[in-house]
C-alpha cells in the first residue's frame, strides 16, 4: 500500500511535520516493498490555500492513505474526495508510526479542524 | 467635504472623533469602513434602517461539461480548485472571485454565482445619515463592503471611520477622501504606528492633520513626533473621565455636553479651513 | 510547547501590553508579534539584538510592457480589483489594488503583460535568550494570513521552549484566523464598552469556528463597573472562564512609554496581570480553573 506522510526533511530521522499544507516535503512509501521517497511540497510557498494545493500532490501521487497529526478541513476534503484515508499519527517519529501503521494501531483523524477561511457547519 | 479618520494603531479614538464630527455638523453621512468590528452604529443608534446583503462571484462547476484538463487548478493562483476521482472540488473561502477559472475553461463547464459575505445598514439618527459596513464572521476579506459604502450618494459633510492599520484595506477606504484627520495617543505604540499612517497619507498626497487624544501631560511622544515632523496638530482632546465614561456607554459626547460640543466644533471647523 | 495567542476583537485593549507582562511572567522562552500590520511588541521586549532578516514575497503583481501593449483595454475590462487605469494613453497597473489572479496576463492578446514576484513584506527572528518572531507588511499589501503563518512557523527554532506567547492583530479577518490555526488557547482581553463588547463578541464568534479553547479577561475594569459586569454575566451565560480583571492605571502608560513591561514596575495594573497570568495557566495547562 502507497502511503504519504508529512515530514520536517528528507530523512527517515527527521521526524513527522505539525503541519500538513506547509509541510517542507512529503514522505511517500511503498508497505510492500518498503520503498520510499522524499517530495517537495509544492504548496509549502503558497500565498493561501496551502492545504488544497499539497492535497492535490499528494491524491497524484496516488496514494491510499495519508498519516499525518492534524489536517486542516480544506485538504481534508481533498483527500477524502479522493477515497484516501486519513489516520493520526503519534509522536515525533517517522518510523514507529509506519511501524503502529502496519499494526493495524493507528486510528483514523477525527478531528478534522476548520482552515483558515472556513467555518464549520456553515 | 470628504474627511477619512485613521490611526495606524487601534482604540486610538477613530470612532469618537469620526461619531462626533459627524454629530456636530449640520448635515453629514457617517460611513462606518471598519466593516470586521464596526461600532459608530453603536454610538448612532440609527433608525428607518435598510439593509443591503453584499456578495461576491464564487464559481460553480457543471460536472457533466468538466473533462477533467484541470486547465483551472493550474490558473489558479489562490488554489481555490483540486481535481480528484473525476470530480472538480471549489473552495468558496478561498476563491478571490476574480473570474479567471471561468475564462479559461476549454469546456465552458464554470459559471459564476454569488455567495453573501456581509451587509451594508443604513438608517437616519438626527440629522446624521448612518451607513454601516459589516463583514459575516469567518470571512477573509471586506473589501467588496467598502466599495459598496464609499459608492453612495452622500449629504453635507461625509465622515469616513477608517479600520485600524495601514493595509490594503485602509487605503481602500481613504482613497476618495479630501481630508485625513489622523488620531494618535500618547504612547510609544502610537507614535510607532502613526508613522506607519502618515506615510500612507503621504503617499496618497492627501492634505492631513493630527488629533492628539487622551492627552495626559506634557510628556507626549505623539506630540513631539508631530513637531518634528511638521504635521498640523488639529486638537488635543484631554484624557478626561467624564469622556471616558460617556464613550464607554455607547453615548454621543457632542450631542450630550456643551464642553465637548465645543471640541469638535471647533475641530471640524478647522479641517474644513484646512481642508481647502 | 504550548501556545497561548492574545486578541481582543476590538484595537487598544491592552494586547500588547498584556502579551509582554506575560513573557516575563511565564519566562517564556518564545513569543510571537502577529500583528504584522502594526507590530508593537518588539518596543517592549528588552536586549533585543540584530534580527534575521528576510523578505517575505506576497502575491505577485501584474506589469505591463508598454512596448508591446496596444491599448485595446480588454486588461481593464476583465479586471475584478480596478487594478488598471487608463490616462496619458497608457494603461497603468495599480500595484496596490492588484491582487495577483493573473487574469490580465491570460486575457491580453500582445502578451504584453506579466506577473511578477513582490516583497510585502518584511521578517525578523531574534534569537538570542529566547526566541522572538515578528514581521512588518508593507503599507498597502494585501493582509493575507501567509505572513503571520510565517512568522508563527520560526517559532519553532524554540523547539526547547515550553511556552509561547503570541500578541494577536485586531479584527477578525484573515490574518486573526491565521494566528489561530494551531494554538492550544486563546485570551481574549475585553475592553468595558460598548464598542468592546461588541468586539469581543465577534472574536468570540471566530474562535468558537475554530474550536479553540478560549478565556477572558477585562482591562480597564474599573473605567465602567457596569459593562465589565455585563461581560461577566455574558462569560457565565456560555460557561467561558473568566481569568480577572485588571485595573486602569497610569503606571501602565509610563512603563509601556520606558519600554518595559508593566510587571517590571510595582502597581496594581502589574499586580492584577499576576492573577490574570496564573489563572490562564492553570487553564492552558491544567484544562480547568483551580
């Protein structure tokens, strides 16, 4: 399974990034074949809309699942649009949570959290 | 005459001196630009009032017409579009409306419709016409409202209550006016964000003065900013608790004491000899 | 690191003032001056050496080489922002109004107009004994909430810090809903007004958005008894905490105008802000008032 995380360098030491739309790069890796790459984000020098625009790299990277702390409900939308799952990271690093990933132990993100020019319920 | 009241610096007294101003000529329209925390209203208490819903373009895509080319979400500079399962997803908070995805789709698959941002309210208190900007929370942006309310017929003297800062949407708001009357208070973050504002009206070459408010003593940094500078100091309104209390309870000082009548008499009798 | 973003809705209430009687309070290690259209906060912080500067490039602006542009107005024309103007028979790009869509650019048919990158603004990072973060946009730039994520995201090179203090802008638009994104508790300092209340209100309304845990407090209590009991009952009502009230007080004016904070000299303002501090923290760390 494809998956994309958002990471602070492009190194498995670096640890995940707090932010998904303004995150430096991306981790994408490959489960089966642990396999990996390190992305630019092409959002992360965005004016607005952060969110959307690394959403939309990340959905044509063709990914099944995305790991990240938090997600802003702009990119949410993306991503869900998408039929891609989203789950809560936790803690600072990247390898045990592709570890508790594969353990079947993360849960999915419920607290999806309004973007900057959102408001929920409206 | 148009007179914009600004002041770099916020809770400096923009809203007392505009609100005042306005009370005390003989005819005048008060327009309230600080359309994200508006308060002249409150003072006004303006009656007959009509109100005016402002929106603004956002796109809306026919699905069945859209092919997919995602011509759109690489135009957009806003990333307001994504592309994903075969399905264009717009996001209104973020879109700038300004019209380009509509152009340049291939498949004439985006139109346009509007989305309500805010209102304008006008109504009548005394002799003074009340029009009032206000921004829908949640919004980014209040300058489609400041179009709509520097757009309008006006009578006797116009009184512009400009937002707080320096950004594009103060600039928005003094661009029509003759006279920019600037408030400053007697504190080093004061002074510090007056120089901001005086470089604005500068740069508009708009003919302007300072209004000294809550006046303590000698020691007046805003004051000597002022000397220094050259800028015609118009008033000194002293920190007075009297004031202070009337302003605090939503009541109009020039309509309720002749001692503050007086002030912004002879305030707005200055600016329009000024002014010309 | 905990962060804790100061607004008010309303302008003059004692921010700023407040945010850096904090800073000395709490020893934060990190703070933060959001109010990138007036910032304020650097004036009271103390040994503040050389910044690092940087640019920070806002949308890009439209230029039109008038060598190759023929007049035919169909820029103006399409332009949403009244961005373009006509005189001396020369098309003209309004630099302040132009808010970077490129539409101009796509619909000219000479090819004669193109965006370019701009500086809105400017950011500094000092970082000596703690970290301190703020910016100056550029008079007449568009208030985006770019440069306060920007000036938020370098308050990470305090990774080791445990508390940060953020001065908020006025307003409830763009760059205050980009100071909340991320915080873990909002104080709102309420001015007894009218006009405060009103404000306060709104802000009220932006953070709930946000589902941001937020608390109140009153300044300038005692310049109108009866409104500050209004906010009072208002907290009670929508069962928002209340973390005190801070007196009026001349001293404030003289330490803020000496550039040191109100708790660096002995008087009730400084004394009340004490309370104020311990009551936000037990909030911020604790999740509830003890």
């Amino acid at each position: 399974m494809k998956i994309a995380m958002p990471v602070n360098d492009k190194s498995m030491e670096s640890g995940v990034c707090l932010s998904f739309g303004r995150a430096p790069y991306y981790l994408i890796y490959e489960s089966d074949s642990e396999e990996f790459e390190f992305i630019d984000n092409s959002a992360a020098a965005s004016q607005g809309g952060a969110g959307i625009k690394a959403a939309q790299q990340i959905v044509d990277e063709k990914v099944e699942a995305v790991l990240a702390p938090r997600c802003g409900q702009n990119a949410a939308d993306v991503i869900e649009a998408a039929g891609i799952k989203i789950y809560q990271t936790e803690g600072e690093s990247i390898q045990d949570n592709l570890t508790a990933f594969a353990q079947d132990k993360l849960l999915a993100l419920d607290e999806i959290h309004a973007g900057f020019h959102r408001h929920r319920g409206r | 005459m148009k007179i914009a009241v600004l002041s770099g610096k916020g809770g400096t007294g923009k809203t007392l001196v505009s609100v005042n101003l306005a009370a005390v000529a003989e005819v005048s329209t008060y327009i309230d630009c600080d359309v994200e925390e508006p308060n002249g209203y409150l003072f006004f208490k303006p009656e007959d009032v009509e109100q005016e819903e402002i929106s603004v373009q956002i796109p809306v895509v026919d699905q069945d017409r859209c092919r997919g080319c995602r011509d759109c979400v690489e135009f957009c500079n806003f990333n307001a579009l994504a592309y994903t399962s075969d399905r264009l997803v717009i996001f209104d908070d973020v879109c700038h409306s300004c019209g380009g995805c509509v152009l340049v789709c291939p498949y004439d698959a985006l139109q346009e419709e509007e989305k309500p941002i805010g209102r304008v309210e006008r109504g009548v208190s005394e002799d003074v016409n009340v029009c009032t900007g206000i921004l829908n929370t949640g919004e980014a942006s209040g300058i489609p409202i400041i179009n709509n309310l520097l757009d309008q017929e006006t009578r006797g003297e116009t009184l512009i209550d400009c937002p707080p800062g320096s950004a594009c949407i103060v600039m928005e708001s003094i661009a029509g006016a003759d006279y920019c009357i600037l408030v400053a208070e007697p504190t080093v973050f004061g002074v510090h964000n007056l120089d901001m504002v005086h470089e604005l009206v500068e740069l508009y070459n708009k003919p302007h003065g300072v209004v000294l408010n809550k006046c303590i003593g000698d020691d007046n940094p805003a004051e000597a900013y002022c000397r220094d500078q050259g800028i015609d100091i118009l008033a000194k309104i002293p920190f007075d608790e009297k004031l202070g209390q009337i302003n605090s309870n939503g009541r109009i000082a020039a309509r309720e004491d002749d001692d503050f009548r007086q002030i912004f008499a002879d305030l707005l009798h200055r600016v329009k000899g000024a002014g010309r | 690191m905990k962060q804790l973003l100061i607004l008010s809705g309303k302008g003059g209430t004692g921010k700023t003032t407040i945010t850096s009687a904090f800073i000395k309070l709490g020893e934060a290690k990190a703070s933060a001056d959001c109010d990138v259209d007036a910032p304020n906060l650097h004036l009271v912080m103390d040994q503040l050496t050389e910044p690092e500067r940087a640019d920070y490039y806002g949308l890009p602006v439209a230029e039109i080489n008038q060598n190759l542009c023929r007049r035919c107005g169909k820029c103006q024309e399409h332009c949403r922002f009244d961005a373009i103007k006509d005189g001396d028979g020369q098309y003209r790009i309004n630099a302040f109004a132009c808010e970077g869509c490129g539409v101009c650019e796509y619909v000219c048919p000479q090819k004669a107009i193109s965006l370019r990158p701009a500086v809105a603004g400017e950011l500094m990072l000092y970082n000596n004994d703690m970290v301190f973060s703020t910016a100056r946009l550029k008079m007449g730039s568009g208030t985006s909430g770019m440069l306060v994520s920007e000036v938020k995201k370098r308050l990470k090179d305090a990774a080791s810090a445990d508390l940060a203090i953020i001065d908020g802008s006025p307003g409830i638009g763009c760059p205050v809903i980009a100071s909340l994104s991320g915080v873990d508790m909002v104080l709102i300092v309420a001015e007894p007004s009218l006009s405060g209340i009103s404000d306060m209100e709104r802000i009220l309304e932006t953070a709930a958005q946000f589902k941001t845990k937020a608390a109140i407090c009153v300044n300038k209590a005692d310049t109108n008894p009866e409104n500050t009991e209004r906010i009072l009952a208002f907290c009670r009502e929508r069962d928002l905490p209340f973390v005190g009230k801070i007196p009026f007080d001349q001293n404030a004016v003289k330490a803020i105008n000496n550039g040191q904070s109100i708790v660096d000299i002995d008087c009730p303002a400084g004394r009340a802000v004490d309370d104020v501090f311990n009551n936000t923290m037990d909030i911020l760390v604790y999740e509830e008032l003890k």
